[in-house]
C-alpha cells in the first residue's frame, strides 16, 4: 500500500512547524498524540472529514506527524525525530495547548 | 504622540503568537530582542521598509511586540506579558531561531 509521502528531516523548518502548529485545530490534533499514535478515523475535531484530512496533511509535510496507511486505515503520531532537531519545542507549545483532548 | 494599539493580554492567543513567528524574517527581528528593546529604524532584515512595517505589525497585533513611538522614533521591544501568559515559549522558540542578529 502506498504510504504518504514525508520530508527528510533536514527539511523540516522551525518555521514550517510553527506555522503548522499555529491552528486551533492543527495544535489540538497534536496536543492529542502527546500519548502516542492514534488512528486518524478516531479525532473529533468538530470539523469536517476533508478539513481534518487537510489539516493532517499540512502536519504532515511541515515535518510534524508521521501518517501511516495499515489496510484500510491510517495512523497519526508526532514525529520521532522532530523532538532531536527541535529538543523541548513541541513539548513546551503543548503546554499552552487546550485541555481538551478529541474523542 | 500617537502611539500604536496593541491587543490586550486575554486577548493573546498561542496559536497567534505561533503564527507570527512563523515567518523567517519575523523569528529574526523577536530572536533580536532577546537583549532587549532597538530603535525599529536599526533593522537590517533585507527587506524593504515597507515589508519590515508590515513584519513589525504583525507581531504587535499579534501580542508578540511591543512598539512605542518617541519623537520621530519607533523602539520595540518583547511585551514582558508574553512570558506570563506562555512561561518559556519564546525562549524555547528563540533557541532554534538563525543565530545571525541584525545589524
């Protein structure tokens, strides 16, 4: 099954992830995988299937998330590496992040 | 004189600071007042006047910036609130911004 594709981690820009971490929805969506990956069927995120889609995409491609496909479902994580190139960043943005964890 | 509006504190969103430093030339100037305020006419961020007033506007509406007129000059500053609101985001940001500082 083809996989999405992501960039090389020497790709990944401070910019690019704050800007990618500067939605509402986008922050949310990460601040929920603060525990580990989830199945991306699995957010509410009272926005719709294409906007959700969306948002996870442009994570994505700023180097933010892996999204992987297993069958006929796929997986959203944080990026392993991301916490090495940037060390404590994601972790202090999250803190400011809404308590409210999607369903 | 008249000085510029600025969004009050409860009105400062994380995801709005995120966005405005989310531009590289926007990292630059705020990574160049870590040690404090500058006269905004002591910019050299290869970029047109008009383009760093623009910058510069969107980091104060944004909460990020101070910037205070005095005579015929502009100064800025990082607001000492945003520490307050967001303990450790700029500092933690600031850490992977380019080393370079504007003249």
């Amino acid at each position: 099954m083809k996989q999405h594709p992501h960039p090389p981690k020497d790709a990944i820009t401070i910019t690019g992830v704050l800007a990618a971490l500067s939605d509402p929805v986008r922050l949310d969506i990460v601040a929920s995988l603060r525990q580990g990956e989830r199945a991306s069927s699995g957010f509410d995120c009272s926005v719709s299937n294409s906007t959700l889609s969306h948002h996870i995409r442009t994570l994505r491609e700023a180097g933010v998330i892996v999204h992987r496909k297993e069958g006929t479902r796929c997986f959203v994580s944080i990026r392993q590496d991301l916490d090495e190139l940037f060390p404590g960043l994601i972790e202090s943005v999250l803190r400011f992040a809404p308590e409210r964890t999607p369903a």
